[in-house]
C-alpha cells in the first residue's frame, strides 16, 4: 500500500504564495548622476530592506538612458545572490523605456510572466560593477507578500 504524504509546512507554504501572493507594491526610483547622489560609482547599494521570508517580483524601467564611458554593469539581487533576481547586463543596454527583468533589457512589452516570483530573505541590493553609471534613471517596481509571520519589505 502506497504511502501518502502529509507535508504540512510545504502545504502551509504553497497555499500562502497562492493567497496572498504579491498584494504590495513599492517603487523607488534611482537616479545615477555622476558626483552627486554617491549612487554612481561601483559598489552595492541598497534598494529594499527584507525582513523575515517573502515572495517578490522585481523590474525595472529605465527613465533616463544609462550612460558609463568603462562598461559598466548593474546587477539586482541579495548579499548572497547578486545578480538573483536580475543577471548582470552591461549598463549602456538599458534604454529609456526599457523593462530590464533578466540579462537583455527589453522593449516598452513584456508578458508579466518574465518578472518571476523569488523567495527572498535577505535586503535587496543593486550592483554597480566594472566601472561607474555616470548618468541615467531607472524606476523599481517591487510586488511582494509575505510568506512568514515576520515577512516584510520596505524601501531603503
């Protein structure tokens, strides 16, 4: 006779993503100005403070073309996933009007099927890499839930 399984917290789990999943949403926009914000040079820098377990989506829109004379590179993720939830891409690719969700920014159309949902437990962070973004503008939009008790998300 076949066994069955009674994994309770995996049940507990997937019927909270699927009841209250991503029913908040934050937005932050980044400006890269060369001298001025201190958000220009390589390095990490927060974008969200994460609390507890949750559910996230995560894109971006460019507002302003991004601009870096060496090449440089943006990267969305954790202090142990750096590019978890958007690879790396070489900044001058990303464009106005841009949604940049994985390593190629893309066109003003996207299914919303491409911002994948990722369970998140540390802050979210972008990285500047290889050289500094000198100018430029992108927008986060960040739709997340709470998976524990604690879950929380706020901007940083």
């Amino acid at each position: 006779m076949a066994r069955k399984s009674n994994n309770t917290a995996m049940n507990n789990l997937v019927s909270r993503l699927n009841s209250t999943l991503l029913d908040n949403k934050l937005e932050k926009t980044v400006t890269f100005v060369a001298a001025t914000t201190g958000k220009f040079a390589t390095g990490t820098f927060k974008i969200a403070d994460v609390t507890g377990v949750v559910a996230v989506q995560l894109v971006g829109v460019c507002t302003v073309d991004l601009v870096s004379a060496g090449g440089g590179t943006l990267e969305i993720g954790t202090a142990l996933s750096t590019a978890g939830l958007i690879a790396q891409t070489v900044a001058t690719t990303i464009d106005v009007g841009d949604i940049w969700h994985d390593a190629n920014a893309d066109a003003s159309i996207e299914l919303v099927t491409v911002a994948t949902t990722k369970i998140v437990t540390q802050d979210i962070n972008y990285v500047i890499g290889t050289a500094d973004i000198s100018a430029g503008a992108i927008t986060w939009y960040i739709l997340w839930s709470p998976i524990s008790d604690d879950g929380l998300v706020e901007l940083a």
